[in-house]
C-alpha cells in the first residue's frame, strides 16, 4: 500500500547555511573566507568569544555593504567582492544548479529549501563517528586562518577553543521530510565543523579516495512504490554524476534490500555499501553528500541534474542495463531445459500465421483489497481480443528481473491502483499502460502513477470505475458521499481514505465498458508490434 497525502507547503526560499572556511591552495573563485546564508533550524554554531572576532566580522561585513552605501557602478556586484572576477563565472552560472552542488574545501552546506528533503554537503577531511552518529569535517586552518588577518589573536586562543564547533548541523537523511509521523523514526545525523588540532581528530581505519552518500533505508521500505520512489531513484539522481566512483553509506541497512536492488546498486557504485549503525571503524572521505535529492513522484527532472540531462528513459535504460545479464541467464537455463524436445518443434509445419506477432498484455493481479473479483473473465476476453495474456502478482520476495523480463516484453499491463503500479517503470516507452482506478483514489492514481507513466512516454489510459463497479456499492446507499462525492470523504483525513476506499474495496470490471480500452490498446500495439500504423 502506498502511504500518501496531498501537501500544500510553501516552497521555502533560502533555507541554506554555509560555512567556509579558507585553505592555503584554494583558488579565487573559493577563497570567499567566511560566508552565511539564511538560516537554519537545525544547526548551531557557537559565538567566538573574543572581542578580536567580533571586529573581524564587522569589518567583512562593512566590505562586503560598501558598494551598496557609495553606490558602485553598476558592474561592481556581490560576486566581484567574493573574487569572481572574470564575468563569464556570472554570465555560465545555472540558475537550475542546485544549491550547494559545488563548494570550496572545508566547507559545510545545507540545502534546506525543498518540502520533500534536506540535503547537506561537506567538503575536506570528512570522518565518520558512528557511535555518536556524526560525521565531523576537520580544517587545519580554521583558526590559524583567520589569525593571519588579526596579528597577536593567537595568543588569545587557548585548547577549549581550538576544540569548539565552527558549525553542527542535524539532518535525516529521508525524502519525505513533509510527512513528520515516519521522520519520526528516522535516525538523525550530526554534521560537525572542527579546528583540526593536534590529537583531537581520530585516526582513519579505513581511508577511501572517492565521495561518499549517506542515506536510510528506513521509513517505508518494504513497499516497492517507497523503495523506488524514495530510495532508488532518488540515490540515481544524487549519485548518477559520479560514474560509479562513490561509496554508500547507509543508515538503517537491511541486507535484504541490499540483495533485492544489488544489480541496480553496481551500476551506481563500484564499491561495497557501508553499513552506518553496524561499522564502528572511523572512515575518511574527501566529500560526503548527506541526504538524498529528489524531483517529483517516480520522475527525473532533467533541468535539475547534475552531469548532463539525464532524464526518467537514463533511469529506464540503467534498469535495462542492471536486469538483462540475469535475464540471459534465466533464458540460456530455460533453453537447456527445453534442449531435449528442440527436434520435435524444429519437425512441426509452420503455422500459416507465424508472420503475424500478438501483442501481449500482462495482467497485475492482487490478493485482498482492491482485486478485480471477475478477473478469470478479464482474461478469457483478453485472449478472445487477440491477446497473448501473462497474469503477474508481485510480492515482497519477488525477484525483480523476473518481474523486468515479464513486463519488458510486454505491450499492454493493467493493474488496480496500488504500490504495485510502480512496476510501470519496467515497461518500454511506447507501450500501453492501464491502471484501473477505484473510487477515492483518483487524485493518487494520476499523481503517482498517472502522470510519471506519461514522462516515461507510455501511453495511459486511467480507467476510472463506476460506483457499481466498486464493492463498496452494496455496502452503502446509493446517495451516500462515498459512492457520490469520495473525494469530500478524503478530506476528512487519510485514515478514512485508508479505511474505506484502500483497504475494504475491490473491483468488478464492467467487462462491456472496460472491453473499449482493451481494443484500443490491442489495436494500437498490434499496429506497433507488425510495423503499421494505427491509432
């Protein structure tokens, strides 16, 4: 089942919090000192307490307001006083860049901005703690830095000092930060800033040369819609642009997610996943991302990824990539086992219509709630169509290149709202997608499974079912607002929509009214599949 609600939250703008802080090598462009931007509700930083800072800040800050007192030409911006001094940098900035995609060394930045997710980037000497569940970045120059600029402060900083945080910042690295009731159960993290000083970092036990993800898999894994729609995609639109050179670093691991999304997972990483909770050892990185980016419902926006204009048919094509070498090897076992009849199939005569190819449709049962109970007659009408008919029923430990070949070869799936829609992303773009939609799921129906299938380029049809249709029509009066009016009954909460339209409807097709879709969808694969045109 997919746990859903309408949101309604204003895009916040601005949410961000950056801390800089200046190292030796680092060139013009992110030599920027010290720079803050909004705020953020989940970090702190504590106050310098000499009188020497202070006046250090006040004097940046005086700088970096002057061309606005003594009116600066025009040309003269912000970004001239941070050295972006060539206005090429300005003119080449990417207005669809995502916030923080690129920061100097030794720096912390969280994007808090999206409704669905934070997203923090650290940059330097990156070490984990997962006792504490932190991770700290380290600066050798953090202090010494800013000394440089105020001569005699040194003097001044003693080891309580040097040892104080510069910037902590907490963050759950889940993409459904709008839904507070699972946040609730998701671990949280603490990203600290340190001075590196002498015997306060601990030692690596494990050095890696390459970025790291961190990310949970908790929440509402173990529902394919969350595993796809919050995890899957979400960690190819973070981490696609690394070309595998990346480690993951997950919290709350499940070994049985890792072996159901492996063939997906070596494609996005050349290195073994990090299980956070369970690893004590103290691993170094030169860059981490925290948190997972993500667009919209099962869908990849191409204006907002980084390393090129990867779009839903990239993640369509890794799919394909991931789950063909275990397809060749089901059919290669398949072809041994058929070897001994091969003489006897080879003698029979040809059938006078082996040039014609029928479209095939996959049918995606359910058990329980929301099942078509004619479905025995759905099948016999689709073969009378002209159909060839596979009947599909997904479950937890369904092996997904099983489920990919099925539906990779298939022309036409139709299916009852639900979780299992997901599987649409498996179907080639061009191919036929029915979702049959039961009442007081229409909203859904089209948000999460509707419109991605439209993005992906197959062709939707949404059947929406009559009151009489649905089982719920002997259970109520023909006048009640769940027959006539479910969307009012939606409004009264998710629990009723769960109660009454999720998990106490099922569905028995009007076959006469449904039969309209069929045809059309048969009509127009059978013209596609045999190299015609048609609808």
């Amino acid at each position: 089942m997919v746990h859903y609600q309408r949101y309604h939250h204003p895009l916040r703008k601005g949410g961000v919090e950056v801390v800089i802080f200046e190292e030796e090598d680092e060139s013009p462009q992110s030599s920027i000192g010290l720079l803050l931007c909004g705020s953020s509700g989940n970090s702190k930083r504590t106050r310098p307490k000499l009188l020497s800072l202070l006046f250090l800040s006040l004097l940046s800050c005086s700088l970096i307001l002057a061309p606005q007192l003594f009116s600066f030409p025009p040309r003269f911006s912000l970004l001239h006083s941070f050295g972006y001094e060539d206005e090429r940098l300005v003119s080449e900035m990417d207005v669809n860049t995502p916030i923080c995609s690129s920061i100097p060394t030794g720096t912390i930045c969280c994007d808090r901005s999206s409704i669905r997710s934070d997203i923090c980037l650290m940059k330097g000497d990156v070490r984990t703690h997962s006792p504490s569940s932190s991770l700290y970045l380290f600066s050798s120059r953090n202090i010494n830095g800013l000394i440089e600029y105020a001569p005699g402060l040194s003097e001044d900083v003693d080891k309580e000092e040097q040892d104080e945080e510069f910037q902590h910042e907490k963050i759950k690295p889940y993409t459904r930060k709008w839904e507070t009731s699972v946040m609730d159960t998701i671990d949280e993290l603490h990203l600290v800033s340190k001075a590196q000083t002498l015997g306060t970092r601990p030692e690596c036990d494990v050095q890696h040369d390459v970025p790291a993800v961190f990310f949970s898999t908790g929440g509402y894994t173990g529902n394919v819609y969350h595993e796809f729609n919050d995890g899957i995609l979400p960690l190819y639109i973070t981490s696609q642009h690394f070309n595998k050179k990346v480690v993951f670093v997950i919290l709350e691991f499940h070994s049985w997610w890792f072996t159901k999304y492996s063939d997906i997972l070596s494609l996005l990483s050349d290195y073994p996943p990090i299980d956070f909770n369970r690893d004590n050892r103290t691993h170094c990185f030169p860059e981490a991302i925290v948190g997972l980016r993500i667009h919209d419902e099962l869908s990849v926006d191409p204006s907002l990824m980084e390393g090129g204009k990867k779009t839903i048919r990239d993640f369509r094509d890794l799919l394909d990539r991931a789950y063909w070498p275990r397809i060749r090897s089901l059919i290669e076992d398949e072809e041994r086992d058929t070897q001994s009849n091969s003489k006897e199939k080879l003698s029979l005569p040809p059938s006078s219509s082996s040039n014609i190819v029928k479209p095939k449709l996959a049918i995606l049962s359910r058990n329980g709630s929301r099942s078509i109970t004619n479905e025995d007659l759905l099948v016999k009408m689709a073969r009378q169509i002209g159909f060839e008919v596979e009947v599909l029923m997904p479950v937890k430990t369904s092996e997904l290149a099983q489920i990919y070949r099925s539906l990779n070869s298939s022309d036409v799936m139709v299916g009852v709202h639900g979780a299992a829609m997901t599987h649409f992303l498996f179907l080639r773009p061009g191919s036929v997608f029915i979702q049959v939609v039961p009442l007081g799921t229409e909203w859904a129906a089209e948000t999460y499974y509707g419109e991605p299938a439209t993005k992906l380029g197959l062709k939707y049809i949404g059947y929406k079912i009559l009151p009489r249709e649905s089982s719920l029509f002997d259970e109520y009066d023909r006048n009640d607002p769940v027959l006539t009016d479910p969307e009012s009954v939606g409004k009264k909460g998710w629990e009723f929509t769960k109660k009454i339209y999720l998990d106490h409807q099922n569905v028995r097709l009007n076959l006469e009214r449904f039969r309209k879709r069929l045809v059309r969808a048969y009509d127009y694969s059978f013209a596609k599949k045999n190299r015609r045109f048609g609808l």
